[in-house]
C-alpha cells in the first residue's frame, strides 16, 4: 500500500483496561468470526476464531485511575514525560466493538463501518484474526496454497480503502520480545507494515512519545520518533472504483517486525527508497494495467455486488517448501469464473498475474523505482509467509494521498495519459478525508467466507 495513514484513536469518557498495562473498565471480548480450512478436493472445515481490534484505536488511560494519557492528538505530559515511563502508566482497554467502533460480525462474515458517532466520533478501523484459542494471532504461510474471500464494496466509495491483508507481526502482539507489553495479541498490539508507519502509540513495548507531532490534518493521528516495519502482503485494498493486489518487502528485517528510526524509516520524499521497506510494492491494478473496463460498478467484476476473491501463491516447485514464484488472481461472480485482466501497456509483454517478470516490466514501463526487486522480489515475500503472517482486515481514509494512487490519477503533478498515472476513474478531490467523512459516513465494507488451502481446493465446488 502506499501511504497508510492514520488510525484514529479515541479519547473516551468511560470506562475499564491494560497501557502498554491493561485496564479493567472495559471487558475485552473478541467478536466471533469464522472461516474454513480445506484440503485438495475441496472439503472445508470451520474454524470458530474471533477478530481482535488495533491497540492504537483503544481508550488509553492511567492504570490508577481514568485519566486520558492520550486525548484527540496529544499525549498527557504528566502521565507521559517519556516513552517508558509512559508504557508503565498508561493501560489499554476493552473495546466496545459495535458502539464505539462500527465493527461487527455474524458467523462468518465481518462488516466494518467508517465512521460512528457515539460519545466520540471513530474514524475506521483495523483488526486481525485471532487463532481458534483466542490466544494469538493466527499466522498463515500461503507457499503453494490458495486464500479465498468474499468482499461486498457496493457501500465503499472513492477514497475509502477496504483492505484485506497480511503482516508479518509477532503472533504474540510482541510480548515474548518486549517486557513492557503486558497487553499483547488480546488488546492487538504489534502491528507493522512495509510503510513502517509512525503513527503507532506504541512499539515494542515503549510508548511514542517522544518527538510525537499531532497531525495537522488529523485530529486523532500524529506521529512520533519511530516507525515499526515489516513486510506485507496486500490481497485485498480496493473500493467499488478500483482495487489492486500488492507485495511488499523489507530488507533487514529478518522477517519480522522491527522498530525504525531515521533513514531506515524510509520518510520524506527524498529517503523513500532509503529505507528498510518496500513502500510502493509491485502492484496489480487492472485499471493501471491499461484494462480500464475490468472492474467496477457494472464492469466485468461488478461491484455493484459481492465479488469471491481467489489469490494464488504458486512456487517454484508446486511444494510449500519451493520458492514462491508467481501471485495469481480470479473472481468468481454469480458462479463464473472470471479470469485476470491482461495487463494492455505500450512496450510491456502481456501479464496476468505478479511475477518477478511483471515487476520488472511494470517497473521499467512506468519509470518507477524497482524498489521492490532491490528487497528481494518474490522470494523474500515467500520467506516472509514461511515465517507466519497475520490477516488484518481495515477500513480506512488517507490523510497522506486522498487514495488516489489506488482510485484516481497519482501523481498530480504528471499528465493522467503518461503510463502508470491513471489508477482509476475517481476524481482527484474525492479522497479528501474531510468529504469522505462528511459525505460517505455511513460507508461500509463486508468481509465473509474466507477459505484457505490448497490450489484449486477453495472455489468451484
Ligand atoms: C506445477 O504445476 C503446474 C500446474 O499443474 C505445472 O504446469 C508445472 O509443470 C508444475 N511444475 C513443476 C516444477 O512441477
Ligand atoms: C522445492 O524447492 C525447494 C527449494 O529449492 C527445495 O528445498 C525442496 O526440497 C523442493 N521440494 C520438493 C518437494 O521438490
């Protein structure tokens, strides 16, 4: 993805939990959430898990009383003087799944909602799926196997992102790494990605205090010292306009999370491809790919309604112990098979799926910067999957881009008819989070029937 702004937190009236202690107001209960494992032939078994929120969209208060350590933008300077003594202070708590954050499920679906108002105003959201012991979050390598979901995007406009994703966080939200961390998987702390943001309230067990800057755009999001990176795999970031399938890799990392700061962050425009992450990944968008009547409202993949989204990890050897090799991509829609778009770009061979190949030509073909390749390509993500990811699921606005890199024309400041600046049909002012707040509030994306198992095993039967 690209810039992956801002999760906003809350600062709340109420009550209960643990900082980077936990607090007690609240109970932290875990929505229940499903999905299915199945095996070659295509017989699928349920497994009963539960998602978890993100630590950063959690009240944070003093582990003596309710006092806020963390309000709209701004840490409590008494509670918060530095980063450990801030961990010691500071407890998470329980999340009001539905009230405060619009999230809930029903079996084996997952509806996010963008924005709800209820004593505080919640803007997005982001969790991850906890294991069928509700103990961790549970880890998929995806080396020769298929990842299979259903996404309902009738409800999400231009400049939203539904994302589906992985991440290669600690399954145990960093507590084994990190003393501090009282908290762990169950309050959803940990997280990371290959924008190695800074938005965290905290990383591996320290808070971010120092340094932070509250945003000048975002009145519940800012930034602090240090960033937290790790590779990523984008399955899923799309609205009803546009969607794209997208690895990323790090450097450095060795494989997992790993706090950041200065140049290894990869910030300002100048160090982007300084740092320890991949930040553009190679990204398949059918629109870019020059097939700009594939997917959309009333296009080939409509969605006007829910679209089955199969992703394929084939290796080098057609055995989980190869090396991953090729990302391919169908939907099936009122039990049709549609087959990838053919990528359509002067000078670049056709492709449907991600290959190393497809990297390097798309590179080439936008001029961009191969920043991808130059972290390892393909086989370091399949190393990253060996290892153990975590499926996120979020909603999101961008402070950072509008989303137009993923909706519309990005950059700006480029002609849309140079290759690669046309992303979608979107106009450039749709993805300003102050409209997309204002007008699309009620927004919303569905999650369901994830599936997971060998190629060929999770659809059309
Ligand atoms: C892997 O499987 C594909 C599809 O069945 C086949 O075309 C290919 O030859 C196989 N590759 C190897 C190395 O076995
Ligand atoms: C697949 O390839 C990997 C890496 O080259 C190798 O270690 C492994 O033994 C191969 N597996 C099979 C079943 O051929």
């Amino acid at each position: 993805m690209f810039p992956k702004a801002s999760l906003l937190s809350l600062a709340l009236l109420a009550i209960g939990a643990l900082g980077q202690q936990v607090g007690t107001q609240q109970a932290e209960s875990h929505p229940k959430f499903s999905w299915s494992k199945c095996a070659a032939g295509g017989s699928c078994t349920t497994q009963q898990a539960s998602v978890v929120l993100d630590s950063n969209w959690r009240w944070l208060h003093s582990t003596k009383d309710l006092t806020n350590c963390y309000t709209g933008n701004t840490w409590d300077s008494t509670l918060c003087p530095d980063d450990t003594t801030c961990a010691q202070n500071c407890a998470l708590d329980g999340a009001d799944y539905s009230g405060t954050y619009g999230i809930t499920t029903s079996g084996n679906a997952l509806t996010l909602k963008f924005v709800t108002q209820s004593q505080q105003k919640n803007i997005g959201s982001r969790v991850y799926l906890m294991d069928t012991s509700d103990a961790k979050y549970q880890t998929f390598n995806l080396l020769n196997q298929e990842f299979t979901f259903d996404v309902d995007m009738s409800n999400l406009p231009c400049g939203l992102n539904g994302a589906l994703y992985f991440v290669s966080m600690d399954a145990d939200g960093g507590m084994a790494k990190s003393t501090n961390n009282k908290a762990g998987a169950k309050y959803g702390t940990g997280y990371c990605d290959t924008q190695c943001p800074h938005d965290l309230k905290f990383i591996n067990g320290q808070a971010n205090v120092e340094g932070w800057q509250p945003s000048s755009t975002d009145p519940n999001a800012g930034s602090g010292t240090f960033g937290t990176c790790c590779n990523e795999m984008d399955i899923w970031e799309a609205n009803m306009n546009g969607a794209a399938f997208t690895p990323h890799v790090c450097r450095g990392t060795s494989g997992g999370q790993t706090k950041c700061s200065g140049t290894d962050c990869g910030d300002s425009p100048d160090h982007r491809y300084d740092g320890l992450c991949d930040k553009d990944g190679c990204d398949f968008n059918s629109f870019r790919m020059g097939d700009t009547s594939f997917l959309g409202p009333g296009k080939t993949v409509n969605t006007n309604s829910k679209i089955t989204v199969v992703t394929q990890f084939l290796t080098s050897n057609n055995s989980t112990s190869g090396t991953l090799s090729e990302i391919r991509r169908v939907y099936v829609q009122n039990g049709q098979v549609i087959q990838n778009s053919k990528t359509n770009i002067a000078g670049m061979d056709s492709f449907d799926s991600v290959t190393d190949a497809f990297c390097n030509a798309q590179k080439t073909a936008f001029g961009d910067t191969n920043s991808f390749e130059d972290r390892g390509g393909l086989a370091a993500m399949g190393q990253a999957f060996a290892k153990g990811m975590v499926l996120v699921m979020s909603l999101w606005d961008d402070h950072e881009a509008g989303m137009l890199w993923l909706d519309s024309n990005y950059p700006l400041d480029k002609s849309p008819s140079t290759p690669g600046v046309a992303r979608g049909t979107c106009d450039s002012a749709s993805g300003d989070p102050q409209t997309v707040e204002s007008q699309h509030a009620s927004a919303s994306v569905v999650f369901s029937n994830v599936k997971v198992g060998p190629i060929g095993s999770t659809f059309g039967h």
